[in-house]
C-alpha cells in the first residue's frame, strides 16, 4: 500500500510539474507577442520623431544639406508635408556703443544694432521659398525696412541620379560663397561684436549651387555682380566659388575665390561684395567707365576640447580701365581668431587682423563713414561673452585700432567700445 501511494505521490507531481511548464509557455508567449507590439509601436513614434525633426531643422544645420549654412527648411525624408506651413523666426541685438573721436561713436550710442526677420515655407516636394527682411543693420544708414536674401531652394536635386545631397540649387537673391566670415556676421553668431578688418561679404542676385561629397562639400554662383537691385548694367557676371574640407572632426579647410566681373562706375556704382567695411567702388581720377576686382582666400579652423582656433588669410587685386592714371591696387589680408570656454556659459574671444595695401586702399575699419586711403592697418579685438542659452547672448568687447593713411596720417583714435545683447527666436 505504501508502495502504491508513493507511485500515486510521484504521478501527480509529475502532472503538476507539467502543468506549471504549460503554464510559463504560455505566459512567455503572451509577453513576447506583447513586447513585439510595444517594438512596433516604438519603430512608429520613432519616425514620426524623425520626419518632425526633419522638417523643423533649417538647411546647413547638423543633419541637413551640406555646403550652405542658411535658408529653407530641412529636407522631410517622407516627401509629406501641409503646403501652408509657414516658419517665422528672427534675430537682433541691442548695444551700447562707445569709440574715440575719429571713430564711427564718439558720443556713446544705445542702439537697435541688428533686427531680422526670417520667413521659410515649403513650396512643392522638395522646394522651399527663404526670405530675409531686414529691420535694422549696421551697415544699413539708419533705421529701415529692406531686403536681404530671397530664393528658392531646390533641395537634393542629385536624386534623381541616387546621389543624396551632392547637389542643390538656389535661385533668387543670397550670400555671395566667399570665405567663411559670413556665416557668423549676425551678432548671434558672432563671439565679438565688431568684424575683422576685412569683412569680406555680400548679397547679390543669381543662381548658386552647393552640396558635398564625403568629407568635402562645395558652393559655387554666378551673379550680376554690382549693387543696383533692380538692374545689372554690364553683361559680365560675377562668379564666386568655396571648396571646403574636413579630413578629421577636429579641422576643417576651405578656400575661396571670387571675380566680380566688369561694374558700370556710374550705374552700378559699387560691387555687392563689401571689402574692409566698404563696398569696393571705383577709386582714381574719376575717368574709369568700368572697374573690377578678383579675391582669392583660405581659410582653417581647429577645433579645440573647450573652444576654437580660426584663421583666414588672402589677396584682392583692383583695376579698371582709366585711361589717365593706373589704378591697379594689391591688397593683402589676414585675421586670427581664438575662443576659449573659460566655463560651460562664460567665454573668452579675441580677434587680430590686419590689411596692406601699398598703393593704398579705402578701408573705413571702425572709423567714419568716409573710407580713407590706407596703406597699413590692424585691429585687435577682446571680449567676453556669456550665453545664457543658444538664443540670448551677453558680450562686450574692446578694440584697438592703428594704421597709416597714403598720406602718412596717422589713425590712431577709433579705438572702440561695445556691448551688446544678441537674441533670436
């Protein structure tokens, strides 16, 4: 009997035991499936995260189209999006100004020293519309409502070949692609305040491509060249192009070339590209019809574990065609600029530049408003700044200027003062 109620003992531990696998088979099961729907569910969020993000990044940013920093919106991978969104944003700064008495501020200035207005829309696929409005600039005499860029953005047109962002149109009014100050001369994106003596920059109508290859990327236009914005009155073009390379995470390389074609001295007046804070215009006798400049440069930045080293250097040859004197100018230029974040908000930024020319060349610098010839200039630039976040920067900044007119004038009273308040939304 005993014997019998051990077997019956052992029969129905098996039968348990069995039932309790049964059981753990189907719960494991049940969790399984359910784990394979919160997957799905997971995947779905996740791309509609991306096509969000997508479309909200503006192109030049991490992730979007290489080779230009500004304008349009960031290619949707889905090709979906509602034709009436619009995407309004804008930037300016407020500033106190302050600088000796042949300085552009002898009597202390608060100021709108930048305002901005930026509208973006998408227009059909992968085409978008970018507009600049600007209220307020420091070049600008005043205070006042004018244009900056404005085009169309055909993104990724290589496509239609199976090449992904290798090449990209813009149609309209933009940036002139020459070297790289450019992209941080709004006070946002500026470390300093003021601009290195050169400044070499612009807005001119035309058609631009751009876009990379690997590590390189490139940006290349064709425009009319003077600053009349309603017409070009001579048929020779500009053309100016930017090849730029990046072997490692930590450097970045690029040079830049640039001839503004043949200019009307009398209709077109000045190029649309600005030189030494100054639009390059006829200089001599006042007999030249036609004149024209051709820029070469290159630039380097080394990026550092707590902030940057960026350097430019380069050439501009002048002429035109008066038949009286020879007005050929040689100008040569450079500009070393370090930052280095003294804390993760609090930064420190200096600026040296510098400009030869040894016939002379108008470079108005931080002085008054008429350019005198110069042969020999420098600037050095200090300032701290400290962000409170990417939208809203505190800085100020001391500059010391001296250099030599043709003459043998000495200009060694711009020295200037500045702080400012930067923003953007």
């Amino acid at each position: 009997m005993l014997l019998t109620t051990a077997g019956n003992l052992r029969a129905d531990d098996a039968t348990n035991t069995q039932y309790q696998l049964e059981l753990l088979q189907a719960q494991n099961a049940k969790l399984d499936a359910l784990v394979r729907q919160q997957q799905a569910v997971i995947e779905s969020l996740n791309q509609r995260v991306g096509n969000i993000e997508a479309q909200a990044v503006p192109a030049g940013l991490p992730g979007a189209v290489p080779g230009e920093p500004a304008g349009g919106l960031a290619t949707n991978p889905s090709g979906n999006f509602s034709p009436g969104k619009v995407n309004l944003s804008g930037e300016g700064s407020l500033a106190f100004f302050h600088s000796d008495t042949a300085g552009a501020y002898p009597n202390s200035e608060f100021r709108v020293d930048e305002a901005r207005l930026f509208v973006e829309a998408p227009v059909w696929g992968e085409v978008y519309f970018f507009s600049e409005l600007v209220l307020a600039a420091r070049d600008n005499a005043g205070l006042g409502l004018t244009l900056g860029e404005l085009y169309l953005d055909f993104e990724n047109v290589s496509q239609l070949w199976g090449r992904e962002r290798m090449l990209n149109v813009r149609v309209g009014r933009m940036d002139i692609p020459f070297g790289e100050e450019y992209f941080r001369r709004d006070s946002i994106d500026n470390p300093l305040i003021s601009h290195s003596l050169s400044d070499l920059w612009g807005i001119d109508e035309g058609i631009e491509l751009y876009g990379g290859m690997g590590k390189f990327n490139y940006a290349v236009a064709v425009q009319n060249g003077g600053f009349s914005g309603t017409h070009d009155y001579d048929s020779d073009k500009s053309v100016a192009g930017r090849l730029s390379y990046d072997p490692t995470r930590w450097l970045h390389l690029s040079a830049s070339g640039m001839r503004t074609g043949n200019l009307d001295a009398v209709d077109d007046l000045w190029s649309e590209l600005w030189f030494g804070n100054n639009w390059i215009g006829a200089i001599g006798s006042g007999n030249a019809t036609k004149f024209k400049a051709n820029v070469v440069e290159g630039d380097v930045v080394i990026r550092l574990p707590h902030g940057y080293l960026r350097a430019f250097g380069g050439y501009l040859h002048y002429d035109d065609n008066d038949p009286v004197v020879n007005n050929q100018r040689d100008v040569y230029y450079y500009t070393v600029e370090p930052v280095y974040d003294l804390t993760r908000k609090l930064y420190a930024a200096a600026r040296f530049s510098q400009v030869f020319a040894p016939e002379g060349f108008r470079i108005l610098g931080n002085g008054t408003a008429f350019a005198p010839m110069t042969d020999a200039i420098w600037q050095l630039s200090l300032g701290l700044g400290y962000r409170f976040s990417p939208q809203l920067v505190l800085k100020a900044e001391y500059t010391f200027t001296r250099g030599q007119e043709l003459d043998g004038s000495q200009r060694d009273q711009e020295d200037f003062f500045g702080a400012a308040a930067a923003f953007k939304f």
